[in-house]
C-alpha cells in the first residue's frame, strides 16, 4: 500500500528487506560449498544482527503507525481495485501466514 506516513513506509521496508536478506542467507549457508566471504556479515552473526535491526524496524514502525497518517482506510475492495494484479498474492500471504500463527493462539 502505498503511505503518506514517511516514517512508516521506510521501517516496514528496512524490516521487509532484513527478513528477505537474512532468509537468503539461510538458503545461501545451506549450500556447504558457497563463498561465506561474498557477504560483509559474518555467517555466524548475520542471523542475530538480523533479528536486531528487524526489531528496531519494528518499533519504529509502530512508533509511527501511532503517529497516525492522512492515508484513506484499508479494505480488501481498496487493495483489489489499486492492485489488481498483487492483491491475490497479499490475500495468500496472510491466509497462509495467519494458519500458522493460529498454533500459537
């Protein structure tokens, strides 16, 4: 979605990226024989510096969602007409994403 909220779309991003990167690494270690010395991180502290910046992204995402914005309300109907294309995707992401954290309630 795209945000008038500077803040917030800059920390939802960071901590997008973080977890992106830090599950390539995962993939990228598994693979005994790849370069570890490609990356400037180390393979044994990328997974916790990772953890580190996403939790900051995460509490300056939420220190901004608090800040409140001039953005319009979110609805599915909104995300389907300004993302045709994406919004199937979206939806799958968190009806999947959603069931698994269910195991947790």
């Amino acid at each position: 979605m795209k945000t008038k909220n500077t803040k917030l779309a800059k920390a939802v991003s960071s901590y997008l990226m973080t977890s992106v990167y830090r599950a390539y690494r995962m993939v990228f270690s598994a693979g005994r024989e790849n370069d570890e010395n490609c990356f400037a991180i180390p393979v044994d502290e990328a997974a916790d510096i990772c953890f580190a910046q996403m939790a900051l992204d995460n509490v300056k995402a939420r220190s901004a969602a608090k800040d409140g914005s001039a953005d319009e309300k979110i609805t599915n109907l909104r995300i389907e007409q300004e993302y045709p294309r994406q919004s199937a995707a979206i939806f799958s992401v968190v009806t999947n994403v959603e069931k698994d954290l269910q195991k947790f309630n």
